[in-house]
C-alpha cells in the first residue's frame, strides 16, 4: 500500500508538469477499494534535504485517492512559500506521504505531562492559535525518489 501511495503522489506531480491526466481513478477505487475512505493526508517535498513543499489537510473531507492527488500536486505547485516546481526539481525530489487519522483533544497539565503523552514515531500534533493552525509530524508513509 505504501508503495502505491507514494507512486499516485509522484504520478500526480507529473501530470501537473505535463498538463496531463494519466491516473485512473477508477481503476484505483476498483483495485484498491481503501482509497474510497474519507482520509486526510499531507505531501511533503524536499529537495536536497531541504523542504520544497508541504500541503495537506488536517482533518478528513474527501476521499483517501482525492486528498493525495490534490495536496500531491499543492505541494508542487501552490505552496505560497516556493516557486512551482520545476521539471529539472522533479527529477530530484523526495516525496513523503503522512496518513493522519482523526484529531483528539489531548489533555496535559504541563509541558512534562505532554510529552509523556505524545509518541515519537507515531503521533503528531496540531497547534491552533486563532484561526492559524500549524502541525508537526513525527512519522510519515515514506519517501520515494522520482528515478
């Protein structure tokens, strides 16, 4: 499964360089029946070991195929913070797909209660203040390099 997730996020990329449509939907849904769940998901880019883009949601709304495809091609191309991506940057990439499950309240006391609280490995976590949000991961799908 991770595998295929990571190669729809870089077939996603690719079909936004070239102005393409190449994924099967389809075909997808009907080989993998899991991507029809309401998932929510975050694409993450580096390059050369520094970040080149990261788009994702927070909370479920759309289907697991949908939010891939769309924050894939987000991260590439509409993260406010970098140029869209270019070809020759494709070819050196590094994508990485993080699967979030549904958001808790977590309760603490202290900043030593809640990082007894908080896995490394598995948990991340939401910050909001107002009406900005900001997360930090501490596991991810995987990366995969486009070859």
């Amino acid at each position: 499964m991770k595998n295929v997730i990571l190669s729809i996020a870089k077939q996603a990329i690719s079909d936004g360089l070239n102005h393409t449509s190449t994924l099967d939907r389809a075909l997808l849904l009907e080989r993998y029946p899991e991507f029809s769940k309401q998932k929510a998901t975050f694409v993450t880019l580096t390059l050369h070991g520094e970040l080149r883009g990261c788009i994702g949601s927070l909370v479920a709304h759309r289907s697991l195929l949908n939010d891939l495809i769309h924050n894939a091609k987000a991260a590439a191309f509409d993260d406010p913070r970098f140029h869209p991506l270019s070809a020759e940057e494709f070819l050196h990439v590094k994508i990485e797909v993080s699967l979030l499950s549904e958001p808790e309240v977590l309760e603490y006391s202290t900043i030593e209660d809640l990082k007894s609280k908080v896995i490394i490995g598995s948990d991340g976590i939401i910050l909001e203040y107002g009406a900005h949000k900001a997360t930090f991961f501490t596991s991810s799908m995987g990366t995969v390099t486009h070859v």
